[in-house]
C-alpha cells in the first residue's frame, strides 16, 4: 500500500470512528429532547449537533479561508466538544449497560430510570466545569534532591521547568502572562521549557506577540528549551526556533551549555524528528562524549523516554513532560503502561527524573484527575561522586 492510499485509508478509518461516535451520541439526547421537542424540528437538532460534533475539525482545517477569528472560535468550542463527548461515550455506555441490565432483571424503579436522562446532563455538564476551571489554576509543585558532584563555587541551583505550554488560541498570551509571573516569583536560577512550547500552528503565538511575554522571563543562567512533538506536528520548526531565540530562549537540539563552568544543560532533540526528513536524534552517549562527567549534567528530553540510556550515559537530572498525566481521568491508566514514569520523581541507579504534568492542554481546554503545574527544583550539589 502507498503512503498516499495508507493515509487516505487512515482519515476514512477516522471518519468512522469519530462519526459512528457522535451518531451514537446523537441519537442518546435527542431521545432526552423528544420530551421537549416537536419531531417536526429533528432537522434543526441535527444540523446544529453535528456543527457543534464538527467544529474542531472544521475550525483546524479553515483557518487559511474562513473569515476573521471564526476559525478560533470554532476550534474552541470544537475543543470543549472533544471532551464532552470523550465523558458522554463513557457515560451512555454504562447508562446502557445499566439499561439491558435492568430490561433483563428488572432492579431499577421507574421513576428512577427516568431521572436518567437528567442525570447523565448534569453530570457531564459537572465535569466539564470543574475541568475547565481546574485547567484554569496552576500549581506549583517543589521538589527538592542533591546531585552528588561538584558544581564549581555552587552548592545549590533553582531550576523551574515548565512543559507543555501548548501556545495558541486557547492557552493564550493571558495565560503566558500568568504563567511568566508565576515563573518570575520563585526567583529562579535557571528557566527550562521541556517542549510542546507552541501548539502547532506559530500564527497565534506571533499575532499575539507572545514572544515579547517570553521576554520578560529573567533567570539568572538563562532560558532554555527543547522541541516537542506538537512544534515538529506544526510543520514551522525553523521558524519557532528563530522566533523563540529572538525572545531570549535559547533552544538545543541534540546539544548542550556548560554554564558558569559548574554544570551542563544539556537538550535532545524529539525522537518525532526522525519522521520529519530529519535524521534520527544522536545517541546520547556520543552527544555526551565532549562533557566533563565531574561536573553535574541536567538534561531535558520532551517524552520521558530512554531512561536507561541517561543512566549509563551519565545523565544527573532529566526533565521531562509531555504525558499531560493522561489530562483527561481514566487517561493516566493509559500513560502509567506507556511510560516507565509518567509523572513526579523517580530515582533510576545515578539518575533522577521528574516529569511534569504540564502547564496547558491540548485538544479539550480541560484537565480531570491532574492538575497544571509549574515544576520548581531545588538541587543541591554535595560534591561525593565525580
């Protein structure tokens, strides 16, 4: 099969999925609405469900062609969609297990199974509440640990990392503002941005003129950062690079800074390039040879990958996110298999890894079962191994 008709036959498998889905979805509430609505008006209900079922996909696809920001506002209303129905799946199928249960024994109530239908409303109303506003309210989250080397004449450095930023119409430049304040009121030595920085598309980050928000960070050592799958999935590498260098954020790429010859920051490149023309990322061990292994090495890798290759490379400290920790509950049973650590501290031989739920979204501008946090560490370099 040709790469054209593989994804031809992808978008089709998709097309299905996601409208057998919606249909299902669908066809549940209008059998709540027939209460209320005439059958002579099913036509306005559909048209109207399947633009709201749409409205991601068109608003993504339309932004070259469709007028002023209708496009943002229908990927943000496609967005809450996304989650709506991700809960209302889950939701209406146990409701109708539930259901044949009850056709088969017959334990249910009659006035109760009514109350079904309002129930099911409310609750998926409920979670897309509370998660809209949880996504809204970062915390910051301290970890504090020791790196048994020297660093030169520092024995302690503050490092805040944030991951998963996810830039654009929904984490917009208010929410940098807030986040760049939060960063600036810890005081940090060093600032690390651990991928998916921009979500995709570079427009809104410089319509926004969010770069001059980036500016405003100001930690001692500097501002560094690495690429995300979500910059390579956007197609503007060069540009986002450039762009986020001209604000004062250094990017590595498969390379590293030894700063204040007292330690390394050192960044890889994401293993998403490889499917981007670009060769695959350099074993670690060969970007590390050129390092004095005396000296800590603090690294930052975009997916929490790789963990025994930073170990026997050397590495001190990895940083990681781009789990999101599932973002939407039960999600984080999927990454908990997917990754040998998908979030907080762990402690692997000589390195130690902490990997972040990240700041923003992607998709559904709502978090369940995790919280949007800032990643404060502080390390202290007690001078034993070298």
């Amino acid at each position: 099969m040709s790469m054209k008709s593989s994804y031809l036959f992808a978008i089709l498998i998709f097309a299905l999925v996601y409208g057998s889905l919606n249909f299902y979805i669908g066809w549940h509430l209008w059998g709540i609405l027939q209460a209320w609505v005439p059958l002579s008006l099913s036509w306005v209900y559909w048209t109207i469900f399947w633009l709201v079922a749409l409205s991601y996909i068109i608003g993504r696809v339309g932004t070259a062609i469709l007028p002023g920001r209708l496009s943002t506002h229908l990927t943000v209303l496609g967005s809450y969609w996304l989650a709506g129905m991700y809960y209302l799946v889950i939701i209406l199928l146990l409701v109708d297990l539930i259901g044949f249960l009850d056709h088969r024994f017959g334990f249910l109530p009659e006035p109760l199974t009514n109350l079904v239908a309002m129930g099911v409303t409310l609750l998926t109303l409920g979670i897309l509440v509370y998660g809209s506003w949880n996504a809204h309210h970062p915390r910051i989250t301290g970890y504090s640990l020791e790196i048994p080397k020297k660093a030169g004449d520092l024995n302690e450095l503050r490092i805040v990392a944030v991951s998963d930023v996810h830039l654009g119409p929904i984490v917009h430049n208010g929410r940098l503002r807030q986040m760049v304040d939060m960063v600036n009121s810890l005081e940090p030595d060093l600032v690390l941005l651990v991928g998916d920085i921009i979500d995709e598309n570079i427009k809104p980050f410089l319509e926004q003129k969010m770069p001059e928000t980036l500016r405003l960070l100001s930690p001692k050592y500097g501002a560094y950062a690495v690429l995300g799958n979500h910059e390579y999935m956007g197609g503007h590498v060069d540009e986002t690079i450039r762009h986020l260098e001209e604000a004062g954020v250094k990017v590595l790429r498969d390379a590293w800074v030894l700063m204040a010859d007292s330690f390394y920051v050192v960044g890889r490149d994401e293993v998403m390039s490889r499917y981007t023309g670009r060769s695959p990322r350099m074993p670690l061990s060969q970007m590390l040879a050129g390092c004095d292994h005396t000296k800590p090495i603090i690294m930052m890798d975009h997916q929490p990958i790789d963990l025994n290759e930073a170990d026997r490379s050397g590495v001190d400290l990895q940083v990681s996110g781009h789990t999101h920790l599932g973002q939407l509950f039960p999600n984080q049973l999927v990454t908990d298999r997917l990754f040998e650590n998908d979030y907080g501290y762990l402690k692997k031989e000589n390195l130690q890894v902490i990997v972040s739920s990240g700041y923003g979204t992607w998709g559904p501008p709502i978090r369940i079962g995790n919280t949007p946090e800032i990643v404060y560490i502080k390390v202290k370099f007690t001078g034993s191994r070298g």
